[in-house]
C-alpha cells in the first residue's frame, strides 16, 4: 500500500469516526430519562427542591451542554428549570439541580399546586390541564464544537406521567 493510500484510510476513518460520534451524542442525549427526586411527582415539590433525576439507559457516557424545561400555561411562560452542563455515566442515574425561575413564583406555584391536586383527583378541576404545555430542551455539541438543539413538547399531564414512571436506570441500581 502506498503512503497518499494509507493517508486517505486514515483520513476518511477519522472524519467517519468524529460523524458518527456526534450523532451518537445527538442520539443518546434524547435517550435521557427524567423521574422525580421523590415519588410521587409534584409540580410543586419540583419548583420548590429544584432536583430532578436524569437517567442515562445507553451504555456510553452522555454529555450535555444543558437542558431547559419551560412550563407555560396559556401560552405564556411560568417557570424554567435550568440544568448546567454535566457527562452522566454508561447506565446510570444521578440527581441533579436545577435552576427554577419564574417571573411569578406565587402565581406558578398556585398553578403546580392545582395541576398536582387535578393529577392525583384531590382537588376538583378548576384550572384546564390542557392548557399547561411542558417544552424541553436538549443543548449538546456534535464534535464538541457544533452546537445542537433538540425540542420535545408534552402536556403537563404527559410529564407527571414521564416523571413518576420507573427508568430504566433503577432496574439497575
């Protein structure tokens, strides 16, 4: 084999490497699972110990530039959970803090409260559940340079049932 083929094989398999590695970030970022520090879930419990848990279920380690979780209803924003940047380990899960901020903490904690009494039947309806909308987003770097972002929308009612749901990190632990 001569020298210019030997230098392109190296080349080519660096630049597939550095791809498939950053779409591998891409992937095991959205993989990420949430559940609540302390079951049952509680809007209100999260907004006041601001801990959520974030399950890793792939078998390589997950880096993440941060993770927002805004909380609107009626289309207007309540409160953002902020998660810094953080590498979670293969198959594990770990605790992490989140920023909460909120223009209104009253009216947002009102609003968690009655959400968390509709969610378990304690309470009657008085707010709409449809109308609180939970947006999160995944800030990760594919090759550690490209910056990426990913959306997910749920229904408020969604999320509670994503965070009191086992992840596949506490079949491990």
């Amino acid at each position: 084999m001569n020298k210019y083929s030997l230098i392109t094989a190296i080349a080519i398999t660096v630049i597939v490497g550095s791809v498939g590695f950053g779409i591998w970030g891409i992937y095991s970022v959205e993989q990420l699972q949430f559940g609540a520090e302390k079951m049952p879930f509680r809007y209100f419990d999260l907004a006041n110990s601001e801990k959520i848990r974030v399950c890793n279920p792939t078998p390589f380690f997950v880096s993440f530039s941060g993770i927002t979780i805004d909380i609107y209803y009626l289309d207007n924003l309540k409160g953002k959970f902020s998660l810094n940047s953080d590498t979670l380990n293969p198959n594990s899960s770990k605790i992490l803090v989140a920023d909460f901020h909120s223009e209104s903490f009253s009216e947002a904690q009102y609003i968690f409260m009655h959400m968390d009494g509709e969610f378990s039947g304690d309470v009657p309806v008085r707010l709409d559940p449809n109308q609180m909308k939970i947006s999160i987003t995944y800030d990760t770097k594919i090759i550690g340079i490209i910056p990426y972002q990913q959306t997910v929308a749920h229904s408020a009612f969604e999320f509670s049932q994503m965070m009191n749901k086992e992840t596949s990190c506490e079949d491990l632990d």
